[in-house]
C-alpha cells in the first residue's frame, strides 16, 4: 500500500514514463517502503525531494552502426541513464540483451542509486546497455558492436563523471574491447573509467567473484541470525552467467550443495551437487548451453528444457539471472517444498506477488538491492586501488568485500528494527538507501 502523500507522486511516474512497467514496479517498491519515513520525518516528503529522486538527471540513448562478418550493416540502440550523481560520480553496468529498452535501462538505474548508497561508499547511479544480441555473434562481431558502442558513450563516460561495468552479456571480453577504444578516443590511460577489467590491465581481484560471492555473505549473515548457515543445506541458483557461478562456488566452499542451475533454454539438476569446473568450462570458456552440462554428466544430472527451476525441492533459493523470474506461484511452491531462504543475487528477480509470499511465510527474504551489493562495492575498491595505483591481494579484497557486505546485512537490520518491521530487509534496503541519497540532496540544495 501506498502512503496517500506518495500516490501523486506515483501517479505521476506512471503518466511521465508511459510502457515502462519495470521501472514503475521498481519505484512503487520504494515508494512502498517511504510511507513509515515520512510518517516518522515529514520534511522528507517537502521540496519535491523524492520527485526529484524519481527522475534521472540525464538519458541519453543513441545509435550504434556496426558491420557483420558478411559485410551487413546492423543497427542497434544504445543507452546510458545517469540516474542520481549526488553521493559520486555515476556508477553501474552495461547490459547487452535483446530485451534491453529504455524502461529496462531506468529500473536498473533506480534500484542501482539505492544499492550504491547502501554500501556506504562515494558512488551514485546509472546503468546502460543495447539491444544488441550477443549470442552466436563471432569475437570479431562483439569487438566491432562494442568499439561503435563506446564511440558515443565515451562522450559521457570519465572517472570523476561516469564509470561503467558489466551486467548480462558484458563481462571481461567486452569491457576490454570498451576499454580499448575509450583509450584510443582520450588518448588517456584512464583505468578509473572502467571496473571489471582484467587483471592486467587495471583490474582488481575478487571483482569477478564479487556480486555472487556477496549475496552468499548476506544470506550467510541473515541465517546466522536465526542460529543456521549455508552448511549441509540444498540450494537452487538459477541462471549459470557470472553471478551464479561465483554464488555456487562460495556455497560450496560453506559448506551448501547447489543441486540446480539454469540458463534461459531451462535447468539442470544434479542430485551430486552441481561439478563447477565443468559448468564453468561449459559457461565461461566454450559459451555453451546448460544443456551440453546434463550431456557431459548423463549419471547424475538431468536437462529440463523450459522447466521452472523453483519446482525442485530445496532449502535455499538463490535467483540469479534476471528480473521476475520467480513469481507468486513459484514463490508458494518454493515455500510449500520448505524453503528457508532466498536471496536475489539478480537485480529485482522477484515478482512484488512472490516478495509477499515469502514475507507472510516469514521466511528470510534478501533483496538484490541489497544482497547483490557487493558487484558495485568491489568496483569501487578496483576504482580506489585505481587512484592509488595499488593492487591488493584476493585475500585482503575478499576481507573488504566480507566487512562491506556484513555491515550492509546489519544496516538493513537496524534500519527495519528502527522503522517498525524487524527482519524486513526490504524495507531496510529501501530506507537506508533513500536516507543516505535524500540527506545529501537536501544538503545540495535544488538539484
Ligand atoms: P550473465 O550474462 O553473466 O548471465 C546471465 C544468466 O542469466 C545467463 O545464464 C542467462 O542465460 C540467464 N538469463 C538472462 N536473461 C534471461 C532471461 N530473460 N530468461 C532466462 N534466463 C536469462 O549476467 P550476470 O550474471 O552478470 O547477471 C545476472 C543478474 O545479476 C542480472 O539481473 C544482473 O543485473 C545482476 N547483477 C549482476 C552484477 C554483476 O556484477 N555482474 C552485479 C549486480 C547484479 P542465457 O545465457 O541463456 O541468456
């Protein structure tokens, strides 16, 4: 329910943003939250500051030509969507995937501005992407897309400005291709304009294990609160891209045994436990499908093409591939099967149906805007070691991530304790968030 002071605001969201029904699901689910902020602290709904905070500060979308291995010329589009900059330069990745418009792009940004300003550090908001469609394209092809891409987005990208980083179908491959005709552009050495490069070009240890390997540290916490852990529990991890993978290594070195992962063709269940250095080869060196891991473990694993992931029997659900993927009906199957936990690792892939489900079952629910945090986080230790020309070790970075994501974890608590729902922590990401990008625009006057 919204808070009657807050139902223009969100009505007017709907009228200025018409067919963008992601970000309108992404702002209601704050605005869901600020009633109790402004029941407690009513100048917070004064100035027009949460009106302010629903609108980026800056869309830019733009042509990206590019020529196929057959000599075709392929148009697609491109965006950025600077979305808030008041607590530092803009900060979130880029998402190349044929679904990809501009409502895509604003609720990535949204939930992004409130992500970053929960991890405490001097980072704002935005997020970017295409249309493009990475599958079955060549090296040659991906190379070609992203140096027209980062043409444009170059004119807007620099590391006091913008700082880019990947998200689906962007990892190290395109960020290096990006990265490379940014510096052609500048002719600068600009290592502060990128995160998720590669080890020997700037990059910085753990970014690529982060975002999964943080939202196991969240949920690790938030069972600890109830005496349990990752430890001889079953686990579901849907999607098998970069998030997934490092959410299934971490489980497992706790202890977990993930029994089942995806990719869009469908899921795989492997009543062994999944064998990560083959889904790795599969995913991460050939680009395969899920389907070639089944064939390569015909023993213990089974293909389901097409199946709900969430139908398997598990402890603990993890969903890590895209949003609203997991809908009230799975979320009541999930929660029937005895389910204990689910912690998003994908950004808002949990219907506002399924969120309710798991918060009536009073189950421990770990929003992404939270749990998911530690991607970003870890860009900006690679943006620190950056500026200070350092590189630190996996062990001291993984330490940072661990302290990052347990005072993320304790913050949200607080914060839900404070506002009246203790456990809530999608009321304590959405607070603490809002409270720490809202005191510094009020403090920056007009803007
Ligand atoms: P990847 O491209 O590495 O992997 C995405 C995975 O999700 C693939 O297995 C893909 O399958 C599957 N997937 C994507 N779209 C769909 C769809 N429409 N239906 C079913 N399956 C789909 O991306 P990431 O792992 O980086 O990102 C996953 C999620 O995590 C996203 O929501 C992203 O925004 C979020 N995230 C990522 C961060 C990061 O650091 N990378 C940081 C914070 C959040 P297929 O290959 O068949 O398309």
């Amino acid at each position: 329910m919204l808070d009657e002071k807050l139902e223009p605001i969100y009505a007017d969201v709907l009228r200025r943003n018409p067919g963008e029904d992601e970000f309108h699901q992404a702002v209601r689910e704050v605005l869901e939250s600020l009633g109790a902020v402004i029941a407690k602290h009513p100048r917070y709904a004064e100035h027009a500051l949460i009106e302010r905070i629903c609108e980026p500060e800056r869309q830019i979308i733009f042509r990206v030509p590019w020529v196929t291995d057959n000599g075709e010329v392929q148009i697609n589009r491109g965006f950025r969507v600077q979305f808030n900059s008041v607590l530092g330069p803009f900060k979130g990745g880029l998402r190349f995937h044929p679904s990809v418009m501009l409502g895509t792009v604003k609720f990535l940004g949204f939930e992004q501005v409130f992500k970053n300003a929960l991890t405490g550090m001097p980072i704002g908001g935005g997020k970017g992407g295409s249309d493009f469609d990475p599958k079955g394209r060549s090296n040659g092809e991906i190379m070609r897309f992203c140096q027209s891409f980062m043409t444009e987005l170059s004119r807007h990208l620099g590391e006091h400005t913008d700082v880019p980083a990947g998200d689906i179908g962007v990892g190290r491959r395109e960020l290096g291709y990006m990265f490379g005709q940014y510096k052609r552009m500048s002719n600068r050495y600009e290592s502060g304009v990128l995160t998720g490069k590669g080890l020997t070009w700037g990059g910085s240890r753990v970014r690529t294990e982060a975002t999964g390997y943080g939202a196991v540290f969240f949920v690790e916490r938030a069972l600890a609160t109830r005496k349990q852990g990752f430890a001889g529990k079953k686990v579901l991890v849907s999607g098998s891209g970069n998030v997934a993978i490092y959410t299934i290594e971490k489980i497992h070195q706790l202890g977990g045994r993930v029994i089942a992962c995806s990719d869009s063709s469908g899921y795989v269940v492997d009543n062994d436990g999944i064998d990560l250095a083959l889904l790795k080869d599969i995913k991460e060196t050939k680009r395969g499908r899920i389907s070639d891991y089944a064939a390569a473990r015909r023993a213990s694993a089974t293909f389901v093409p097409a199946g709900r992931i969430w139908d398997v029997p598990a402890d603990i659900a993890m969903p890590s591939a895209t949003q609203n993927e997991l809908n009230g009906q799975d979320a009541r199957t999930l929660v029937k099967n005895g389910v204990i936990a689910v912690g998003e690792g994908a950004n808002m892939p949990s219907t506002p149906e399924a969120v309710r489900v798991f918060q009536e079952a009073g189950i421990i629910f770990a929003p992404g805007k939270a749990a998911n945090a530690g991607g970003v986080a870890t860009s900006a230790l690679e943006m620190q070691q950056n500026a200070s020309r350092d590189s630190w070790t996996f062990e001291v970075t993984e330490q940072k991530l661990g302290v990052i994501m347990n005072s993320i974890h304790d913050r949200c608590a607080e914060v839900a304790e404070e506002y009246g729902s203790p456990g809530n922590y999608v009321l304590g990401a959405n607070v603490a968030g809002f409270l720490r990008v809202a005191d510094a625009m009020d403090a920056l006057g007009v803007i």
